[in-house]
C-alpha cells in the first residue's frame, strides 16, 4: 500500500505541474501577443518571469538596428550597461547556446562577468529568438538561495521565445507602416511639387512683366508684395519638405569633419549658438558627405536648442575610435520620454513638436546609414539627451587628408 500511495502522489504532483505549465503558457501567449508595444513586452517580461520561475532582477535588452547593438534603456541600468554591441562575448554566446537559457558563470570570462552579470545580480540569459534571428535577450537573477532548477530554464525559455515573436511582429508591423507612410509621403510630395511649380511660375511671370514695367513706381510696389508672399508660401513649403524620404545619393570625399560641423553651427539662430561648448582640437579627416553630413549636425543641434531653456548648454565633442569618428552632442534639456525613446524616435512622421514634421531624425538615420555609421541616444526624460554619431574610418588612410 506504501508504495502504491507513493506512485498515485508522483502522478497528482506531475497532473498539478502540467496543468499550472499549461496555465502558464496560455497566460504568457495571452498576454504578450495583445502587446502591441516593445517597452509592454519588456515590464510583462520581467513580471512573468519572477512569478513563475522566481526570477529577479529581470533586465532585458532588444536589437535597435540604428546604433547595430542591444539596448535596455532600463533607468535601473547604470548608462555603461544599457548598450551591448553585437561583437559583445554574450552575444557570441546566445549563438553557441542555439536559443536556450545558460548560466553566466563560468560562459563569461570572469572580466565580464564582473563588468556586466555581478552589479545586475544576474545568473541565467535568456534569448529572445524568432525565425532565427536574435531580437534580444534577458539577464535574470534569482529570488532567494535557491539555484535555478532545469525547470526554471526551460519555463525562462518558453516565455523568451514567445515575447521574441511578438516583439519581431510588432517591428515587422512597425516597417510595414513605414511603408505605406512612405508612399502617402511620396504622394504628398507630388502635391508639393505642384505647388512649386506654381509658386516658380508665379516669379517667371513677374519677372517677364518687370522688364517692361520696372520704372513704375506702383508696379514696384505690388511686385514687392507678391515677392515677400510668393516667399513666405516656399519657405512654408521648404520647411515641410526638408529631411524629406526621397533616396539618397551620396558623394563622399575627404574633409575635415570640423569644419563641417561648424558650417552647420553658424546656420543656428544667434540665441541657439550661443549655447554651444565645442571641444577644441586639430582637425579630423573623414570621408563623408559634407552636405548631407551639415544637415545631420544642424538637425540635431536645433532639437537640442530647442530641448534647452536659455543659459542652459549644448556640449559638443570629437572622439577618434578604433575605427570611427565619434560626434558626441548633449545637453541638458527637457529629455525624450521612455515611449517615444523606443518606439518612435527614427521613425518617419513620428514627433512630439506641436509644429513638427516628424521627418528630421530620421533623414539623420538615413544619412549614416548611406555612410556606413550608426547614430546612437541616450536620454533621461528631464534631464537631457545624449547623440553619438560614429563614421566608419580608416585613420591610416586618413592620415593627412582634410578639405
């Protein structure tokens, strides 16, 4: 009889657990595919995480393809954690472990371990992985003494995979909408086209009539005024349209990149530029597109001016890397909130400017891109913003070239 109570109890104790795991993934697949945004998914994460598999701190990192790195922009991270290259030794470990949970002791050099597992208590990653393709991870530390059991991992896993194939749709969705914003902008550009050619043959019109009426005192007059209209409407239209999607063609050569940015620091109105700190230094060779490049610098610097009340400061500063150029521009503004920090900042038509376009950070991405850079953000709603913009460059090569 003893041993027939001990196998009916097995059996009740692995029902009970099969149906709270069957509890547990209809829960998680409820849950997380009603998301339809990535910082939801992050908090879902953590909560889902610790309940279940007793897991906490839970700290989770997604790609963000503008700086090619992983990002947390967690404000319980320390700001030297929040990014994760993709050349990081985790990362090439979530490829060897093919998707499953490991432990970070003894996977991680013990340098790295403590620069990046120990002041996150954290003992386990877990990927997020859709259609092979690593959409972020997880970092996790565990609630009490006990040590994560195999099937603690295995639930980790299960509620990783899920949030990574909502979190790959909700991006797949995001660049589809894109899309068709892209072509209504497309459409809307043949519009404004129209109404510059408009506005031009109005000028070509006065200019002809002023040929054979320009002493009239009272036609001077009038022309004046269709002038300063005529103006008034392309600078509106011009506004509108600048930074706009069209492609782009880039014509890179070897200048000072200094100099370009201060072009593009004396196109600010006088009360904006009187807010800069700029780091001197020699000057720093690059091969870029001086022209599209200024528009990048002038694009932020006027964000950061207008982020900034008057007596506060825009620090700029030129930091040569193993092989880029780094543009760090920060100030000490009103800050990008969390929601729009992920979601929607180098997106097109996305703007938290009562007046704004939506259409200027992302002709930003678009330009470093088209150079081979990357454009990264750190920002702390109240307290400021942080851009780096890093060009590819060969110093060797470099040496000695300039505009």
């Amino acid at each position: 009889m003893g041993f027939l109570k001990k196998v009916f109890a097995t059996a009740a104790r692995l029902t009970c657990h099969r149906y709270e795991y069957m509890d547990l993934w209809l829960e998680t697949t409820e849950k997380i595919s009603s998301r339809l945004d990535t910082a939801e998914i992050k908090s879902l994460l953590a909560e889902i995480c610790g309940r279940w598999a007793g897991a906490s701190p839970v700290h989770v990192w997604l790609f963000d393809a503008a700086s090619r790195s992983y990002t947390a922009n967690s404000l319980n991270i320390e700001p030297g954690l929040r990014r994760i290259r993709t050349e990081h030794q985790l990362v090439e470990l979530i490829k060897e472990a093919s998707g499953l949970p490991f432990f970070l002791k003894g996977a991680l050099t013990p340098k790295e371990f403590n620069r990046l597992a120990a002041p996150l208590n954290a003992q386990v990653c877990v990927p997020l992985i859709a259609h092979r393709e690593i959409t972020g991870f997880l970092l996790a530390g565990k609630q009490g003494r006990a040590a994560y059991s195999e099937s603690d991992l295995r639930v980790l896993g299960a509620i990783a995979a899920q949030a990574a194939i909502q979190v790959k749709n909700i991006r797949l969705s995001g660049e589809l909408l894109d899309m068709r914003e892209s072509d209504q902008f497309n459409r809307m550009s043949s519009f404004v086209a129209h109404d510059l050619k408009n506005l031009t043959n109005s000028l070509a019109l006065l200019g002809h009539n002023a040929r054979g009426n320009i002493g009239d005192p009272a036609f001077q007059r009038e022309a004046l005024k269709a002038i300063d209209a005529t103006v008034v409407k392309m600078r509106s239209v011009v506004d509108k349209m600048a930074g706009g999607l069209r492609s782009l063609e880039v014509n890179p050569g070897w200048c000072d990149i200094r100099a370009v940015f201060a072009r593009a620091s004396r196109r600010l109105p006088s009360g904006a530029y009187a807010k800069l700190r700029v780091d001197e230094g020699h000057s720093l060779p690059c091969m870029i597109d001086e022209e599209l490049v200024e528009t990048v610098f002038l694009n932020i610097l006027t964000n950061a001016s207008e982020a900034t009340a008057d007596g506060e400061q825009i620090r700029v500063s030129f930091h040569k890397e193993r092989a880029a150029l780094a543009v760090v521009i920060s100030d000490n503004g009103s800050g990008i909130p969390m929601p729009f920090l992920e979601n929607g900042l180098f997106r097109p038509f996305r703007t938290t400017k009562k007046d704004g376009f939506g259409v200027g950070l992302y002709q930003c991405k678009t330009v470093m891109e088209a150079h081979g850079g990357t454009i990264e953000v750190e920002s702390e709603e109240g307290k400021g913003a942080t851009f780096t913009l890093k060009f590819p460059v060969t110093f060797e090569y470099a040496e000695g070239k300039a505009c």
